[in-house]
C-alpha cells in the first residue's frame, strides 16, 4: 500500500522567500478552513463562495487524515514564512477498472501570490505524484476567461478537451463558462 503523504520540497521565490510544499496535517485544520473560506471570497474563477465553506474543524480534520492515508488521492499545500497561501488536490474519478486510469485536479493561491510561481510549482509536483501512483489522465475544469491558470495548465499538457456552457450561475445571476481539460502521461 503506497500512503500519499507528500515529501517535502522547498523552493526559493523572487522576493528570497521560501515556499514550503507538503501534505497538510492535521494540525494545519484550522488554518486550512480559513484559507478555504479567504480564498473562496477572492475570486469566482473556484467553484464556492465563502458562506459555502461550511466545514467543521473535526470533519476538516478527518479529511487531511484520509487524505494522508489515502492510496490514490493527495493533497499538498504551498506555505509562505509558515503561512498557507495555497493549496492542490488530485482525487480519483472512480474505483470502476474503466475510470481507475484518471483523476481530477484542483488548485486554489491566495491572490496576493497570483503570478509568483507557486501555481506552476503545486501543478508540477502534483503531476509529479499522480504520475508515480499510477494515473494516465489527470482531468480539470477551469473558467474559460481564466487565462493566467489556462496558460498555466497549458505549459504543464493540459490540453482543451470541450466546453461547458453556463456550468456556473454566480450570484448575480450572469454565467460563467468551464473548459474542460485532459493532461495525458
């Protein structure tokens, strides 16, 4: 049985920060549901907003544990001077022997660390990962006017693979389009 805590890598940022990527913990529960609710209310390229991050903090808890014990699904998070500034998920599609070839991938920064290369740092490494446990295809959706994170995908293989129309209704009540997309080892 392969567990998916994810080793800890370090890298340097522009400004001669560190960022810190690795599995979250379970003392990371706190902070992890405030990042969830604080990043959620920047932008509406995620797929929730804030009063949407109902999470209590055992069930957050219970959810880094299964995640670390977890043979097929991962997390890792990006800490700045100890901070949570981000975080990505790769999840299984399924246990059918048909879909066990593919994953699902998320990815949320907070957006005082937009365009500082965490985004491309997170993807990497969680490719990285899914790759060794296994997975052929990892799969995503992203609004279709988010180009900074579509270039992003783009540069790592992800390739456009269809669009969702009006996948998302926001408060407002204008729509947003997802594209769909495939990165295939």
């Amino acid at each position: 049985m392969v567990i998916m805590r994810i080793l800890e890598r370090r890298f340097i940022l522009e400004n001669s920060k560190y960022v810190i990527l690795r599995s979250p913990e379970t003392s990371d529960a706190k902070e992890m549901i405030d990042y969830l609710y604080k990043s959620a209310g920047e932008t509406n390229y995620l797929s929730r907003y804030p009063e949407e991050i109902n999470i209590s903090l055992e069930a957050e808890k219970k959810y880094i544990s299964k995640q670390l014990e977890s043979e097929k699904s991962f997390d890792i998070a990006a800490f700045v001077d100890g901070k949570l500034v981000g975080n990505s998920t790769v999840f299984a599609l399924g246990d059918k022997i048909k879909t066990m070839h593919r994953a699902e991938y998320g990815i949320s920064i907070l957006k005082e660390y937009w365009n500082k290369k965490i985004g491309t740092m997170l993807t990497e490494y969680c490719l990285e990962s899914a790759k060794e446990i296994g997975y052929e295809q990892i799969e995503l959706s992203v609004v279709e006017d988010n180009i900074n994170a579509i270039n992003l995908y783009k540069k790592n293989g992800f390739t456009l693979c269809g669009t969702i129309e009006n996948a998302e209704k926001l408060k407002d009540g204008s729509y947003q389009n997802l594209y769909m997309m495939i990165c295939k080892f």
